[in-house]
C-alpha cells in the first residue's frame, strides 16, 4: 500500500503545534548559517540538545553530521534515548 502523504499532512504536519516547531527549526538553521557555523547544501544538521525544537539557545544548538543526527538510539518504549 503506497504511503498517503496527503492524509499525513492533514493529520500530523498540518497542526498548529506542528507548525511553530517546523518553524522553530528552520529559524535554528537560519541562525547557525548567519554565524556561519553551517553552510546551504552541507551534509550537516542542527541538533537541539535537549530534543526540544522550540529551544533555539545557543547552548541547545549544535551542529552535527546527518547520519548521526537522523539515527539517535531508541529505548524499548519507542521514545530518544538521554544523552
């Protein structure tokens, strides 16, 4: 069964909460590539530390490679594993 974007959107990326933190991120990556800690195409992600994207402190930002920020360990309960 091929994946229903649309019924995704609707359901999940379309809430108001889910917007502010999409905003919230990309505001994160605008604020590093103005400091020049990260650059447009770079193979590179901002990581917020704490795991909450609505905190753009400079100490919750930092930037990491794709492949780790994008493959963090999982407990048993599904949920990010502490750091």
């Amino acid at each position: 069964m091929p994946r229903d974007y649309r019924k995704e959107y609707d359901n999940y990326h379309s809430k108001p909460s889910q917007k502010k933190k999409r905003a919230s991120r990309n505001a994160a990556r605008r604020k590093l590539q103005a400091g020049g800690r990260v650059k447009k195409g770079s193979n590179m992600d901002v990581h917020h530390v704490d795991g909450n994207p609505l905190n753009n402190s400079p100490k919750n930002l930092r930037v990491v490679n794709r492949s780790e920020n994008r493959s963090f360990a999982r407990t048993s309960t599904g949920r990010k594993a502490r750091s």
